[in-house]
C-alpha cells in the first residue's frame, strides 16, 4: 500500500492546473445512459472514483474508451441492469445508475449502498421520490429492487432535505418520464447545474436551472442525443489548494479554475487574511504572515461546503486565535482531528461544533487517512510541521485527488509516494 512522506517547506510557488470535478464527472458519466449515441466527455479528473464508475458501466455492457482526460462512453450494448455489491461497497455514487437505468429499462437493481466513514448516508429520499414517479421500489438481500414497468410519470417532489446525488438521480430519472417533473428543495451545486445545463441543451428541456425548483419537461422514454462537452472544474480541488498556500504562506496560482464557484471559500480566506487576484479561469492567492481564526458553518451550496471543512480545520490551526467549525451535513466529519491531534494540534470537539486553538507548531509523525478530504488535511498539515509527516491509507487520497504529489511538487513542495 502507497503512503505519502511529506517534509515541510521552506516556499510554495508557481502554477497549479485544476482537474475536472470528481462530483460532476460522476452524474455526467451515468447520464450517458440516456443517450443514443456515443458520448465524448472532456477534461475528466484521473481519479479511481471515475475509473470505479465506468468499470461498473462496462460490466453492465457499455463500451468505454477512457484515454488521457477524455472518455467515449457507447450504452448503446448496456444489457445488465444489476449495480453488484463488490463494485457499490467500493463506491456510494454508484447510486447515481438507478434513475437512469430505471428510466431506461424499466427495472434497476442495486447494491443499498451502506454507511460510510463520515455517516449513515441513506439514499430514503431518493428512493421516495421515486416511489412518487411510480416505482415500485423493494429492498431485498441488501438490493435496491427498483421496476417501473409502464415507466415512470412526472409529478411533483419536494425533497425533506437538499441532497446532491439525489437531485441528481431524480433529474436523471426525470429525463426520460412522461410529463413534468418538478423538483423543489433541489441541489444548486454546480455539478447538478453542469447535468441540468447538458441534458436541456441535448433535447430535455428543464427550467429552473441553478435554482432550488427545478421543472424537468420528461422525453416520454425517448433516448437523447448528447453532444461532446468538457467537464467543469473542481472547486473543492482548488480550495484544498488555496489552503495549502493560506497555510504555508506562500503565493500560488491555480489554473483552469471557475473562480464564481468558490464564493464562499475565497470569503472565508479573506476573513484569515488572504487576498486573490482572479481572472475568468485562475485565481492568484496572496496570503498573509498572520492567518486570522474563522468561524465557519457547513452548509449546502451557495453557503460553505463540507467538503472544505477539514482543510480549513488543518488551516486553522496554524490561526493566531480561536477559530469554530460546526459541521451541519454529516454526523461524523471529524476524523482527521484525532490525527491532527497527534501532530500536535490544540482542537477539542464538541458533538459537531471543532474549536481550534491556533498557534501551535505541528510536529510531523505517522498518521491515518480516514476519509477523502480528511486525507488531503493531514497533507496540508505536513507542508508546515517539523520534521517527516507520513500519510497512510492515501487510496482514500487517490479516489478524489488527481496526481496531488505530482501537483504539489511541481511548486517546491517535499512530499513523496512511497511503498509501505
Ligand atoms: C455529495 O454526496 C458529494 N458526493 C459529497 O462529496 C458531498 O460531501 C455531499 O454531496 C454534500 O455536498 C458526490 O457528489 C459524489 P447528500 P451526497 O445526499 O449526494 C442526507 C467528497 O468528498 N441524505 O447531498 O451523497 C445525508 O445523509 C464527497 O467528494 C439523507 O438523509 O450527499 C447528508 O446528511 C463526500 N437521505 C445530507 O442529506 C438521502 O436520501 C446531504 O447528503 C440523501 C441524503
């Protein structure tokens, strides 16, 4: 198994090129299942989540030809409509096949997708809003058992709670119903804006977009033609970034970036003393010598995103102050503390509410990746502590974060890959 060895740095600085989006990637691979046609997608993140997704595509029978950062997914010889446990276990957003499978054939299995490090996660209001369009929806044997014979019928939903991938998965389902879908309480991410933007310029018209009320006007079964597009960035990739450069003082400029997407993280770095310089596709962070606590509050999107809480947790710590981060999405989001801990870090917890007493010197040591972004804190939290910090368990790293190593070396940071 890979851990990654980290010494700290004395200067960060140069370029660094965003990826395409992990979170986006996602929904507009599985949308390919209601094309007609061959789907050429762009500027796709080399990281093993995609791989994982396309690999369950081609066990159903798709064709998929992934090559640099681009892919051509064909489901046109897609026969299975089984989403298996060995391939879900290893993945929860496999769950992002079951609305357009559905849709499709009429019946879908798949894995229940179980808990995950950072909480329960159930997928209930997925389920329910497709109850609601007419799917007789059975667990069985740990199995999604999903059918809609005669289809599935627009209506009117109104999620108890904004959820991502369920928006997503309903969007999806939406597409290819008979009538219209309206959507209330929906996900305004801008990975559910990318799928809502590429489904209503290939034929499903939807209004709405960007919006929490989403209206998607159904195909009646009919397939679509989607046209080659290009992934957009990845925000949480760039703000893990602008954290690295916050917290080791050092200047760093992010390439092939949608700044507009990272509203409320940039917001909070100015509130620790950064400042930017930004075009329409870079972002210039210019960070100061005294980083300044936060308080912070996770929340959907526009507000701030969970998945930057752990960086900025690892950012606070070096703050001159007392910084709260109270994690509101999931239940168990505060792994890397313990880690931090380790390293010497000042943070007591409090259900969900971290305090961090900032100032300390971290010390490099051994520690354990947990989860995907708590992985990419504890490598920030090596760039500035004395001595050798080692990573281990980086496969959590490797499901989100495209060559991270390779990126960070590239602007003078000391962080290897090495065998365990
Ligand atoms: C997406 O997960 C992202 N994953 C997550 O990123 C991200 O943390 C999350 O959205 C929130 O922004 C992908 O896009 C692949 P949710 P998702 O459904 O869709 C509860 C990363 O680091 N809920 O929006 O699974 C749920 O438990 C990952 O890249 C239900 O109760 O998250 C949570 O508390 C980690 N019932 C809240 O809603 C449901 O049916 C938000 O979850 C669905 C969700």
């Amino acid at each position: 198994m890979d851990y990654l060895q980290i010494k700290r740095v004395n200067s960060l600085n140069g370029n660094i090129k965003i990826s395409g989006a992990k979170n986006a990637s996602l929904p507009l691979i599985a949308m390919t299942i209601l094309a007609n046609n061959s789907v050429h997608i762009k500027n796709l993140p080399h990281v093993a989540d995609i791989n994982t997704l396309l690999k369950l595509l081609s066990n159903l029978g798709a064709q998929c030809d992934f090559h640099d950062d681009r892919v051509v997914v064909d489901t046109s010889t897609l026969t299975q409509t089984k989403a298996t446990y060995d391939i879900v276990k290893t993945m929860r957003a496999s769950i992002l096949v079951l609305g357009p499978i559905l849709a499709r054939f009429g019946h879908c299995e798949v894995s229940l997708p179980g808990g995950c490090a950072i909480g329960q996660r159930p997928v209930d209001l997925h389920l329910k809003a497709l109850e609601q369009m007419g799917a007789k929806i059975n667990i069985e044997a740990g199995y999604i058992q999903a059918t809609a014979p005669d289809g599935l019928k627009g209506c009117d939903i109104n999620f108890d709670k904004i959820t991502v991938t369920g928006t997503a998965n309903i969007v999806m389902a939406a597409a290819l119903a008979s009538g219209s879908t309206t959507l209330s309480n929906a996900a305004r991410e801008p990975e559910v804006v990318q799928l809502c933007e590429i489904l209503n310029a290939s034929g499903v018209k939807i209004d709405g977009i960007g919006t929490a009320v989403l209206t998607i006007h159904g195909t009646n079964g009919k397939l679509i033609d989607i046209e080659e597009f290009s992934v957009i960035p990845d925000r949480i990739e760039a703000g893990t970034y602008l954290c690295a450069g916050a917290i080791s003082r050092c200047e760093l400029t992010l390439t092939n970036v949608e700044p507009k997407h990272l509203g409320a993280v940039l917001a909070k770095l100015e509130e620790m003393g950064s400042t930017f310089t930004t075009t329409k596709e870079s972002i210039t962070i210019h960070p100061s010598e005294v980083i300044k606590p936060v308080k912070i509050v996770t929340q959907e999107y526009p507000a701030f995103p969970t998945d930057m809480q752990a960086q900025f947790l690892a950012l606070a710590t070096q703050a001159n102050g007392t910084s709260i981060i109270e994690e509101r999405l999931f239940e168990n989001r505060f792994m890397h503390v313990s880690e931090l801990q380790r390293m010497g870090a000042d943070i007591s917890l409090n259900g969900n509410v971290a305090t961090i007493n900032g100032g300390t010197q971290l010390s490099g040591t051994d520690v354990m990746a947990t989860d995907l972004r708590a992985s990419s804190a504890l490598v920030l939290a090596g760039l500035v502590a004395n001595g050798t910090t080692d990573v281990h368990r980086i496969y959590h790293l490797d499901r989100g974060y495209d060559a991270l190593e390779k990126k960070l070396e590239a602007v003078g940071a000391n962080v290897k890959r090495l065998k365990e």
